[in-house]
C-alpha cells in the first residue's frame, strides 16, 4: 500500500510526470546527460503558440489500474509579464489526492512555469509538495544568456548547473510538444529536460493513431511515447504513452504508465477554454 500511495504522490504531477516518465515510481535511476547526446528543441515547433492559449484549463481524474481513484489534476495556462515586460504564459498546475488515499496519505501539490512564447524556452519553474506530513518546494531560475540554471530545494544553498542550449522545464515540454507539427510515425526527435538537478534528454516517438473516449468527449487522437535516454541507450523504465488530439490543440486527453504493480492512469474529464468563460459573463 505504500508504493501505491507513493507512487500516487509523484503521479499527481501529472505534466512533469509525463513528461519525463514516472522515474520515481518505477524506481528508474536518474542519470545526468551530456550535451552531446541531446538534441534541440524540434524545428517544427512553431514560434507563437497557436494550440493552447491563455484562459484555458484541463481537468484530469488520477486512477491506479483505472481501478482506484488517486487524485484529480488541473492544468491552466494564464497571461503572465516576463522580467523584461513582454507578455508572457504562465503554466500553472494543481494537484490534489482524493478518496482513501487523501484520507491515508494526502497530496496537495502546485507548479509554476513560465514560458517565453516568442523563443519557446522557460524562464522559471516552481514546484510546491505537500504529501503526508511533509512539505517541499523547489525553485529554479533559467539563465539562458550563460546556458545554466540556478535551483534551490526550501532553505539549502541555491546550486547552478550548466545546461545545453533551450534546455526546458519537464512541465513545459508537455506545452511544447502541442505545438509540435508534422508527428510521423517514422520521425522520432530529442529534447533537454531540467528536473530535480540532472540533464535528460528525453525522446518522442510516434506510435500512430487511435480514437480515444472519456468524460470529456471523444477524439481522434495522436499516440505518442515519451521515455528518457542515456548514452544513446534507451531506459526501460519510466515510459509514459500520451494520447494528444489530432488537431491544432494537441490536447492531452489520456496518458498511462506502468508500474511494477498495476499502472497509472490519467483522463481528460473537463475542458475549459477564455471563450467558454466569456460566454457565462
């Protein structure tokens, strides 16, 4: 039952979850990457965002086996001024436990990230647990004059990690990669993930395509892998599978990753968008 609620805890950080496997959980060793093996942000990810948008919130159940209820997850994206003055998007995600777990084992967690639209890179990230009796925040700061980042774990001693260049947050790739175009399942590309202080170069592969059903309606989908790689070798554990829409939002609406006991399940149960909240004014 501890791996289970564990396992939860980390599952319900849904975004960098999926992003960069559920590492935690599978009980996946983090490996640092070189800059070498990592290649950029893909070509065909376009300048401006044009699949999401400011004003629009994703609404996910958490399962386990898609037998228990773990939690329930949120994602938003909000207008938000960059230090420079530009505007700017603000990724901001809430994740929270529910049922027996949040009665045995509660999880209450947030993150923040904040995203250049114009040069597709992060600026900031901000991660704020609260599972059981324990809390923790972690803070990091993008340098991208210098390629190098500055993070801090609560009251520790900030440290800085030299990184590759457009290196991004686990969070904003899964924004990046809706903005991706062209998805075949004969093209495959690499991106550079920052998380918990190590390098991943984490790698997108095309499956196909699937029609996918949940509480939020039904779609044609895009099925997609994500797992990390090292040294050219691929790790077999934390491999996530993403169901995006087939269309110019690549909206999230399923993802699953397997454990050693069961797997994790996430859906699409609301979307909300800036023009649906007009329309109730």
């Amino acid at each position: 039952m501890l791996l289970q609620m564990r396992s939860a805890r980390w599952f319900i950080q849904l975004p960098v979850l999926m992003c960069i496997g559920i590492i935690a959980a599978a009980g996946a060793t983090a490996v640092a990457a070189t800059e070498t093996e990592i290649s950029a942000v893909p070509p065909h990810v376009l300048q401006r965002p044009s699949g999401f948008q400011a004003g629009e919130t994703l609404t996910y159940s958490v399962s386990w086996s898609r037998l228990v209820t773990a939690g329930v997850l949120t994602t938003e994206v909000r207008e938000e001024k960059l230090p420079d003055g530009r505007e700017g998007l603000l990724f901001f995600v809430t994740g929270s436990s529910t049922g027996l777990l949040d009665a045995v084992f509660p999880v209450h967690d947030t993150v923040r990230a904040l995203f250049d639209p114009v040069n597709n890179v992060s600026l900031s990230y901000l991660l704020t647990e609260n599972y059981g009796t324990k809390k923790r925040r972690r803070i990091v700061q993008f340098d991208r004059a210098n390629n190098s980042v500055l993070t801090r774990l609560n009251d520790d001693q900030p440290e800085t990690l030299s990184v590759p260049e457009k290196t991004l947050d686990a969070l904003t790739l899964l924004y990046v990669l809706r903005l991706q175009e062209g998805y075949s399942e004969s093209k495959t590309f690499a991106v550079p993930i920052h998380d918990s202080g190590k390098i991943w170069s984490v790698e997108i592969q095309t499956l196909g395509k699937e029609h996918i059903e949940t509480p939020a309606g039904e779609f044609s989908t895009i099925k997609i892998r994500t797992y990390p790689r090292y040294k050219g070798e691929f790790m077999n554990k934390g491999v996530v599978v993403i169901w995006l829409t087939d269309d110019a939002r690549k909206i999230p609406v399923l993802a699953k990753s397997t454990l050693k006991v069961g797997s994790f399940v996430i859906t699409l149960t609301d979307i909300k968008s800036q023009q649906d909240s007009k329309k109730t004014n």
